[in-house]
C-alpha cells in the first residue's frame, strides 16, 4: 500500500512540473508583423534573427527610456533620442551626464533594420551590439552594463518582461542588447508625404514637384533608395572637428583614405533633425545649402561628385527653396508620434 501511494505521489509531482513547464511554453509572445514598405531594401541579418516579439518590444521600450542606465540616474536612451525629433535631438554635439559634451551629433533612429552599419563612422555592424557604446562612454552615461543590471535586477515589472519576453526573469547583458534593438526595429518611417505621393494618395505642390526634380538632378547620388541613403561613407568638405578623437570613418578603418568620411545619413525627417553635420556644423537646411553652393573645404579625399564640380554643389536661391520644400515632404507624422 505504502508503495503505492508512494508511486501515486511520485506521479502527482511529475503531472505538476508538467502542468507548471506547460504554463511557460504557453506564454504567448508573438513576433509583431511588420510590413516592409514598398521600395525599402532587404532587412539585415541580425534583424532576421532577433525579430521583434510583442515583450520583447515593451521591454525594450522601457529600457530605452530608463535613466537608471547612466551612472547618475539622469540620462536615458530617449533623453537624446526624442520621439517628436525623429528620435535625435537640437544639440550640435550630444550631452549626456553632468552635461558632458560627446564628440558627435545625436542621429535619428529611423529605418534601422534595413542598415547595414549604425553610428557616424559605421563603427557597429549589428544593432544589438551598439546599446553598449552610450552606456560605457564618458560623455554620455559613464556606466557599466553590469552596474546597469545591479540598479533594475529587483524591479518586480522588469522581472515579469524578461519573463515574458525570454521565458524566464533572469536579466542578462544579451537580453538587454536584443530587446532594445527590438525597439529600435520597430522605428519605421514610411509615411510621409512623399510615400502617400507615391501611393497616388496625395499629390506635391508646384514648388515640392520643383524640388523634387532638384533632388534627382543633385542629390539622388549620394541620398539613393528609398532610404534617401546609399549607406556609403563620404568626405563631403564639411567643416572639420578639431578634436583630436575624431577621424571619420578612419577610426575604424585605421585607413587614411577615410579620415573624415562618415556615413552618409538619411534625409527622412530631416527638417526634424537641425543642427546638421557629425557635430553640428550646421544651423538648419538654409545654411548646409548654401554652403555647398559657395564650395566646401578641399581634401585629397573629397568625393568625386564635388570633385568634377570645382568643389560644390550649385544652387539657385530659387533651387534652395524649392529643394527645401520638398524634403519638408520627407517629414512623417505619425512616426513621430511613436514611443
């Protein structure tokens, strides 16, 4: 009889971790469909294998905006990168900690599964390895991913979202990189004027039609695709950095074919975006015109296209505007309203 009811127990217990082990594979956290909109390039590979999953997603977006991640508890991802800037900022350089001053311009985040390399310099090729860089960089949190982990490892809503999103609380450096990036998928922009123009869904003012054909003719080279990039790294004559950290794309090339090429950044939203240039060079749109019009600062490695063209980009007052007209079409709304 003892043995019996010995088995009987013994089957309960099993029956139980079963039922207990089936509740957490049931968990549903379904990837989210995303629809890649029409014209847009291929997504990149990491994309591919850590697509965005409902928790993942949520915790990602909290995570973003956590200022538990700078080393003062002042500074969150969102303190430089603002929904309603198209997730960039209005300072030349970026601020982070004790107003410490970066060595560059805050980027938008926009369209980031389809890039194919993140930062001015192209210095990251996979998203998720790029959430480090602010976190351990001076200027911007001055922390560690570790201190990081200690400060929100006993926040009863962080436990829950790691639950729910990896199947199980346990808080891990992976874990926080791929959630964040998961966010940062999500960040489409493909809704502006300009895309419901070419979805016969609305139609370009006269000057905004001008401004387009401007565009094809002078600036489609560099700012290709539906992207309104070609991902490439140029030397384009801006102004130089003076600081000595800075090199372009050089930094990580270790090539000097590729001081001070950067990556050539995406015109969505872009009157959003002021100041322009790797570290704010730039007032507004107005003034980057007008100095390509007047001739930018010569270099061995200028870019060919201002090359062959005595080192500008010629523009009429009347070009200017018409040309500004139309990247204000570039501007989406509704992406801006994301958080």
């Amino acid at each position: 009889m003892k043995k019996l009811i010995g088995i009987l127990l013994l089957s309960l217990w099993f029956v139980s971790c079963s039922s207990e082990e089936s509740d957490r594979v049931t968990i549903d956290n379904p990837e989210i469909s995303m629809e890649i909109p029409a014209g847009f390039p291929e997504v990149n590979v990491s994309f591919t294998t850590n697509k965005p999953t409902q928790y993942g997603v949520e915790l990602g977006a909290k995570l973003f905006s956590d200022k538990r991640f700078s080393a003062n508890n002042t500074v969150s991802c969102a303190s430089c990168h603002i929904p309603t800037s198209a997730f960039a900022d209005h300072n030349p350089q970026a601020i982070g900690i004790e107003n410490r001053v970066g060595l560059r311009n805050t980027p938008s985040l926009q369209n980031l599964a389809f890039l194919q390399f993140y930062n001015w310099d192209g210095n990251k090729l996979q998203l998720e390895n790029q959430p480090l860089v602010p976190i351990i960089t001076h200027e911007e949190m001055d922390s560690s991913i570790l201190e990081v982990i200690g400060k929100i490892q006993g926040d009863a809503t962080y436990k829950d979202l790691f639950d729910k999103a990896f199947g199980d609380e346990n808080i891990t450096p992976e874990r926080i990189y791929k959630s964040i990036a998961q966010f940062e998928y999500t960040l489409i922009s493909a809704n502006s004027k300009y895309d419901k123009v070419k979805r016969n869904e609305a139609a370009f003012a006269e000057t905004e039609a001008k401004g387009y054909a401007v565009f094809q003719q002078k600036c489609v080279s560099c700012h290709s695709t539906e992207l309104f990039t070609d991902q490439s790294f140029r030397n384009i004559g801006f102004p130089i950095n003076t600081d000595t950290n800075e090199a372009g794309r050089a930094r990580v090339t270790g090539n000097m074919e590729d001081y001070m090429r950067f990556r050539v950044p995406s015109l969505r939203n872009v009157a959003l975006t002021a100041p322009y240039g790797s570290f704010g060079q730039f007032a507004s749109l107005e003034a980057v015109l007008d100095y390509f019009d007047k001739g930018v600062l010569d270099a061995e490695n200028l870019d060919a296209i201002f090359k062959k063209n005595g080192n500008k980009i010629s523009l009429s007052t009347t070009e200017k505007v018409q040309l500004i007209a139309f990247l204000n079409t570039l501007t989406d709304e509704q992406f801006l309203k994301k958080q």
